[in-house]
C-alpha cells in the first residue's frame, strides 16, 4: 500500500496495473500538469531492479520509448515517474475487441508492431554515454507493454526485465525473465543473452 497519496511532489490518485516485484499507479505533479505512471517497488522486493530500471531508461531517448519523468525514492521507496500514455496498453485494446465480438484492426496491428520495432531496433542498438554499445534486449516485448498516446503514437515500456552484456545492467546472466508466452528463442533455447 502507499503510505500517502503524496508521494514526492505527485499526488497519486488510482492504481494503473501491479506485478510482482512493482505497483504502477496514475499520479499528477502538484505544480504544473504533468500526468506520470508512477511506478513504485513493492514493499519486500528488490529494490535494485527498480533503480536499475531508471538507470537504463535515462540512457534512453527514442520517440517509440515510453519516456521517463525522473526517479528517486520517497517514504522509503524508489519510484520512476514515467509519462502517462492516456490510450492505454495493446493488451487492453485487444481484449476490447475480443468482448465486442470484433476482429482486431489489421491496419492498426501492422501500425503497432511497425512502431514497436522502430523502438526495439534503437533499444538493441542503444549506448552508452561514452559511446559503448550496451547490447540490450529487452526480455517483455507483450501487448501490456506496449501503450498508445493520445495522438496515436505506440511506444514500448517495461525495461525491468532488460538484459545487457554489461554485468552492471539487467539480470545474471543464464537467468530467463518475462512470460512464458512471449520469451524470445534465445531465451527459450537457454542461450546466453544478449546474444
């Protein structure tokens, strides 16, 4: 639970979506119209993977890339203040359509993946700030990762379960994460990631 609906200089209204090591609510700054998804490490869960979340989405910078706000931990608690996309998630938009009895738009899932992978192409190819390249994958490529914006934009989001040669990035190494269903064949196989 979060101890107050302040929290940092947001003032969180409703949860958005949880998992297990997170909780993501929507939350306004307290100045100003900023509307964030505020992401908050859930009481009893690895903190680290929450920072580290934050560290590699400050490296990163591309228009099909959910964008962060800033980070920092308030009541004890690290959170990531990430912008709020108000179309929601491809999940939702799916099931949407499987309860009205109707096909999903072609044309809007071609638009989709087409706009996923321009964000996935930029996040593999990703670098440092010193130019070294990080060698990222991004492990939970699924339609709840996947958000739209208001002016019809898709963007990825989740970096949680990112992985990256670099030991300082992601999780060990021969550890799979993310679900069953969308795990990349690398990651079925057992390979090392990144490959």
């Amino acid at each position: 639970e979060v101890a107050s609906r302040r929290f940092g200089h947001y003032v969180v209204s409703r949860r958005l979506g949880q998992g297990g090591q997170a909780e993501v609510f929507y939350a306004e700054a307290q100045h100003g119209e900023i509307r964030a998804a505020l992401k908050l490490a859930r009481a009893g869960s690895a903190e680290d993977s929450l920072t580290d979340e934050a560290d590699l989405m400050g490296l990163l910078s591309h228009p099909n890339l959910v964008t962060l706000l800033e980070h920092g931990t308030t009541h004890g608690r690290p959170f990531i203040a990430m912008e709020y996309l108000v179309g929601g998630d491809l999940s939702a938009l799916m099931a949407a359509y499987r309860r009205s009895m109707k096909p999903f738009p072609v044309a809007l899932g071609v638009q989709a993946c087409i706009e996923v992978l321009k964000g996935l192409s930029y996040f593999h190819h990703a670098k440092t700030r010193t130019g070294a390249l990080l060698n990222l994958v991004h492990g939970d490529v699924t339609p709840a990762n996947v958000y739209f914006g208001e002016d019809g934009s898709v963007k990825l989001g989740d970096f949680g379960v990112a992985s990256s040669s670099r030991a300082d990035i992601g999780p060990k190494a021969g550890v799979a994460r993310g679900m069953l269903s969308y795990l990349s064949p690398e990651q079925a196989r057992g390979d090392a990631l990144p490959p």
